[in-house]
C-alpha cells in the first residue's frame, strides 16, 4: 500500500492507496506541539479503527508546508511502520514541473502538485482553486507549466473579518 501525506498550516490530509485505488482518507489537525509518540498513537488508532495492517504501507510520500511536523510525522512513523518515506517537499525538482517564475523557490509544495496532478487529469491550460486555509489560484500552461498564482484568505478567515 501507499500512504500520500499532505501536511498543511490547518490539516494533515492522508490518503491511503492501493493498485492506484484510494482506499481511505483521513484528516487530522495541525499541531506543531504534540510529540511523536502523540502523533504516532493518532495514526496507529486511525488505521487500526479501519483495520489497517501499517506493516503493509510500503511507501509513504509527503508534499508539507510546514517543515517541522514532516520531521515529526518522519519519526512517528517510523516507530511503527517500515514504509520509505520520501519527502516530495526537500526535492522540488523530482516533480519535473517546468516553473516559469523568476522566484521559482516562492513556489509551495502543495501548489506545484496540484498543478502536475491537474495537467496528468486534464492535458490542457487550466486554473486550479484550492479552498484551503488560504484560497489560492494557480496557472498551468498548455505544456503544464506552472506560470504563477494568487494566494486569498481563506473562506474561514474572510467570514471572521
């Protein structure tokens, strides 16, 4: 099996996939203070609660904007799984998205996979809207290359101003 992480500001969105097959989805919050050992018993509960063995995930991948709970998530995973975890958001590059950005380095993780993920889907121009903690739009040439975006307050921040 294979375990996709998506470590945001608000969430961590887990998916666990099999045969290409999304099997389950979880989401947990963010929290920069809990341990390893109190993340690591949230994710052995989560997968125990749908009867997942954890010795099966084979390959766990991680697309984070937040660089201190992907070391967490790291370590907590390795108390009790033997998976490769492979951090996406340490080599940009491995995505092979053509960045057509003077500042390619301003360029989150998170957006650069939904504009690959979003060209394989569609093949063509697009604009992506990811109603997140902050809303952003994205571009995607004809090639699926990333020419920019705009990062918003989020629909939850615009309610409270």
């Amino acid at each position: 099996m294979f375990l996709a992480i998506d470590i945001g500001n608000s969430n961590i969105v887990l998916g666990l996939f099999s045969d290409n097959k999304l099997l389950y989805q979880y989401r947990i919050k963010s929290d920069s203070s809990k341990t390893i050992e109190s993340y690591s018993l949230d994710l052995v509960e989560l997968f125990l609660n749908s009867g997942i063995d954890c010795l099966k995930i084979s390959n766990i991948a991680v697309a984070s904007v937040v660089p201190d709970l992907t070391d967490i998530l790291n370590q907590a995973f390795a108390k009790f799984c033997n998976a490769q975890f492979i951090d996406f958001s340490k080599n940009i590059n491995s995505l092979n998205v053509k960045i057509d950005l003077k500042s390619e380095e301003e360029v989150g993780i998170d957006r650069l996979v939904n504009a690959k993920i979003a060209f394989e889907k569609f093949g063509t121009d697009l604009i992506i809207v990811d109603f997140g903690t902050a809303t952003t739009l994205d571009v995607v040439g004809d090639k699926g290359q990333y020419l920019g975006g705009v990062i918003a307050p989020g629909v939850n921040l615009s309610i409270k101003a």
